[in-house]
C-alpha cells in the first residue's frame, strides 16, 4: 500500500493538493496522511489549538470523500503534529516511509506555513526519502498524457528517480517528453548520462525537445510546458546545481503563481 503525505493548512489550495492525489491515485491502493502542524508543546492555547486542528482534519475529510465518493481502495489518516512545520512534516515523512508527499503550492496568506517563500525550499531541502508533487492553485484535475522532463544531465538520472518517473507514467498511462535546454555543454559525460537515462525510458518516450534559452529559464520552461501540452512538469532536486537556478532566489514563488501544472520534484538523494 503507497503512504502518501499531504500536508494541510485547511486552506482551499491544499486541500486541492489532496483532491488532486485522490484523483490521480484513485485505482492505487493508499493510505493519504493528512497533516496539520498546529503549533508547538508548550506554546499558549495550544490544547485549543489541538482542538481546532483534529475538528479540522475531520472536515477536510469528510468534504474528500462527498466530492470524490468513498474508495475502497483508499484510506484516510489524520494527523495532528505539534512540532516545527518544516521539521514536524520532514521528520513524519521519514517514520511512515511516505511514497509522495503532496503539497499545494501556497499556503493561507496570513498563516504562511506551508509553501511559501523561502519555507517551500526549506520542504523541498529537507524531505529527501520521496517525491514531492507540488499542485498549483486551485486546479481541476485532468488526465495526465503527457510529462515532461526536464535536465541538464550533469549528473546521472538515478535508478530510483527512473523507477519513480516509470510509477507516474505506469499510474497515469503517459508518455515522457524530455526536454534540456541549449547550453552549448555537450560534454562526453553528460551525453554518457542522456544515453542512460534515453535507453531506460524508450518506451514510453517522445522525441528530445532541446530549446535555446527565451530570455531566461524560467520563461523557456513556461514556454516547454504551454507549446507541448505538458500536463506534468517533472525535474530531480540537486543542491547547488541546475535546478537550483530554477527555484531559488524566490523563482520558485514566480514558477508557482504561473505554472498551471502540478510541479514533480524527484530526491537529489536518491542519487
């Protein structure tokens, strides 16, 4: 059975973040953690805070299952953590061996816990052990066809991403569009990598998109993900590396006020 952690606010946009997953999983056997950090021990009112967080919780899931209907094949956990937010969900994801954590992409404008600002990449830095997939807004869900992929492939895909990349494309039945962006690197190393990553995925793979950079990154992603239909942006985490010029430096708040597809970030430690 697949644990899958969706951290909550009780805000619109993170609840959407477990529609979304109840939506893609819906033929997968999970149990989704649903999350709320509601403070720490020791802070004032926290027994009501307590309170508020498991009434909360039972809300939230009971609205789930009146839009999506009840799964046989799903199970709902809630979980009131008092703790830390980043430290509190990371170190949670880590006891329940969590498969994905799903997350949406910001979090109640006067309550900026999850995913906003400088707290996102803090998430991002510190759960390592799975997947995370971001879903932006307040999307509707639609069929995922088409992810894209997006690398420099300085460093080698790991096994473990493969094999992460091959879950979402098996759960969605979806074809992979890789896409890197023209740099002039051509290094022996990184086509060594490419040629890895290509032969692993063959099957289910489209053509390279390879695009000159528009301006900057981020605008040649937004034009990747709305010229290709791409319905899933995916990229593997490395600290100090390529995707690091992509989310920090509050990038990644622009990626996410204008990416309208969930955003799938793969572990750099799983390299």
């Amino acid at each position: 059975m697949l644990q899958i952690v969706v951290p909550t606010d009780f805000s619109n946009n993170s609840y959407n973040a477990l529609f979304y997953a109840a939506q893609l999983l819906k033929d997968k056997k999970c149990t989704f953690h649903v999350v709320n950090v509601c403070g720490n021990e020791g802070e004032s009112k926290i027994e009501e805070a307590k309170i508020e967080s498991a009434q909360g919780l039972d809300a939230i899931c009971h609205r789930l299952v009146r839009d999506v209907g009840k799964n046989k094949e799903h199970q709902l956990k809630k979980v009131s953590l008092c703790a830390d937010v980043n430290k509190g969900i990371s170190n949670y994801v880590e006891e329940q061996k969590a498969d994905l954590m799903v997350i949406g992409n910001k979090a109640k404008e006067e309550v900026k816990h999850i995913l906003f600002g400088t707290n996102a990449m803090q998430l991002v830095r510190e759960v390592t052990i799975c997947p995370i997939l971001i879903v932006p807004l307040e999307i509707d869900f639609r069929n995922v066809e088409k992810i894209g992929f997006i690398s420099n492939y300085a460093n080698p895909i790991s096994e473990e991403n493969i094999r992460a990349l091959q879950f979402f494309q098996t759960v969605t039945d979806s074809a992979l569009v890789p896409m890197s962006i023209d740099d002039g690197k051509g290094e022996k190393r990184v086509l060594e990598h490419k040629k890895s990553f290509f032969s692993a995925l063959s099957e289910k793979m489209s053509k390279e998109v390879v695009l000159p950079v528009f301006g900057d990154k981020t605008k040649t992603i937004m034009e990747f993900v709305d010229l290709w239909n791409i319905d899933l942006l995916c990229m593997v985490y490395y600290p100090h590396h390529f995707f690091l010029e992509f989310i920090g430096n509050g990038i990644i708040k622009e990626l996410n006020t204008k990416l309208t597809v969930p955003f799938l970030i793969l572990s750099h430690q799983a390299n």
